[in-house]
C-alpha cells in the first residue's frame, strides 16, 4: 500500500480536492489528504498526504505559510481576486513609500473578515455556496498573523510584487483587498504563489505529472514531518512496548522526538517527560 508525503507544486486551474483525487487514481489510494488548502488560480507548494502518513495532517495544517503575490491597486472585485466580477475601478498614483506605510498596519497580529467566496462554514453552510446564491451574511473578524510583509518590486504590467509569511486561516486575497481598501483605491490579488507550508518548500516539489510518471517511488517517508524533531533509537524491548502503546524509560531532554526501531523504521512521535517517553501519535504500520 503507498504510503508518505508527496510535496505537490499545484498548476493553476486545478483545486486542492481535484489534486487528491488524480492521486487517488494514480496510487491506488483512498487515503489521501492534503494541508492546507490552494485556490484554482493559485500554485505552488501543496503538501499531500498519502495512506497511513495521514495521521500526520494534525500536525501540518498549523503551520506558516509563505507566499508570492501580486497586488493589482485600482480594482475592487466580489471575489477579491481578479477571477471574479468587477464591482469597483479606480485611478491610483500610488508610490512606493505610500504602498509601504500602508503595509506596516497589515503586520504582525491582525483581524481578517474571510472573504464571502471562501469554505468557511457558517450556520452549516459554507460561505462561497451562499455567495454563488446572491446572498451577502456578516462574518466575524478572525486574528491571523502576518509574520512578514514586504514589497519586491512592480511586474511589468505595473502589479506591486508582495512576499507573505503568515498564520494558519490568513487570506491572501484579503490582505489585497485590505491594503487596496487602505489606499483609499481599492485592491485585488492578481496571482499567487506558495513558496513554503509545513516546513516544506518549491524545492522539495513535484508535479503531478512527475507523480504520474513515477508513481509511488516519490513519495517521501512520514518521519520528514517531523524533521525538526531529535531522534530516539529503541532497542528491542522499548520497541515492543512503543507498539503496544506503553510508555517507557529514555535518557532523553524532555521534549518531543521521533522514536525509530533498531531497524531504523520509524514508529512514532512521541513525547519525553522526566524520562519517560509516551506515544503521540504511532505510524508503524499495524
């Protein structure tokens, strides 16, 4: 059965759920999910996780993300990205010493509304299913953090180029309408890309393509979820006991590490308190 991580660099046009399901197709797999969710219009990094490394999503959906974006100032749209209708156009003489004091009030932790085309649900139904319906609700603002917000330059077609390091739930066309709304001009995302997601990077992607070609032998072991974890290697009687799920003696900094067998497969994650470690989450194949 396969089973790991695949680090997708999604295409434009595809949705997240339209990636998992050509996998399914091509490993054979049911079990496939993926962390954290890219719009059709966006590509990059999209990690993807096939078989038993599935019980790892908990521990890959809360991380930071980073982005490439470009930020088109003039134009107001319901989508909040240039896919969508055209609700407002504005001239703009906006300099780049405007465009960064007003990027100084978008770091750090901020309040985001999510946007009404988004799968936030609300009263058991999501957000984009009613706003395909013409009906507009009011939304809670949201914390989210922006880690890093800088402007790179302008494309040629004169779009501000913005790089994006935030939290879990942040919205990148919402920033850009944020920022557009701050300007007093208006603003949209006009494309986007994800550079990094849950400690991986473009550097460690495939292409479906790729994965069509290939096949299982680019998937990647679960343990890389956790490679900032320390390691722990058992010997025989603490691998007995880590698979049946009891806790056992480590001389260890207390912590979570990766537990592996003599053999070298991984086991689990696990956790170290006062020397005894407990399992978090298993992976061994049962």
């Amino acid at each position: 059965m396969a089973s790991g991580v695949l680090v997708v660099d999604k295409e434009a046009g595809w949705t997240s759920h339209d990636v998992v399901a050509r996998l399914r197709g091509v490993l054979h797999e049911r079990r496939i999910g993926h962390a954290g969710t890219l719009d059709p219009m966006a590509t990059g990094v999209l990690p993807v996780l096939v078989g038993r490394a599935t019980r790892a999503m908990e521990f890959l959906e809360h991380g930071e993300k980073t982005y490439e974006a470009a930020l088109r100032l003039g134009v107001v749209t319901d989508t909040q990205d240039v896919t969508g209708t055209v609700l407002e156009t504005h001239r703009t003489d906006v300099s780049p010493e405007t465009l960064e004091r007003a990027l100084g009030a978008f770091r750090g932790d901020i309040l985001q509304i999510p946007p009404m085309y988004s799968a936030v649900k609300i009263g058991g139904k999501k957000l984009y299913e009613l706003a395909r319906a013409g009906k507009e609700i009011e939304r809670k603002p949201r914390p989210v953090t922006i880690l890093r917000l800088v402007c790179t330059g302008r494309a040629e077609n004169g779009d501000w180029l913005l790089t994006v390091t935030c939290s879990k739930g942040t919205y990148i066309r919402t920033l850009c309408h944020d920022i557009g709304a701050a300007l007093g001009c208006g603003g949209a995302l006009a494309a986007l890309r994800r550079t990094a997601a849950a400690g991986f990077t473009l550097g460690d992607a495939v292409t479906l393509w790729d994965v069509e070609r290939e096949g299982a032998s680019l998937l990647r072991p679960v343990d890389v979820c956790f490679a900032r974890y320390p390691s722990l290697t058992l010997d025989a009687a603490r691998e007995r006991l880590c698979r049946n799920g009891n806790a056992f003696s480590a001389d260890a900094p207390d912590g979570r590490v990766r537990a592996y067998a003599p053999d070298g497969t991984f086991l689990m994650l696990g956790e170290v308190k006062n020397g005894r470690v407990t399992t978090v989450k298993s992976f061994f194949e049962v």
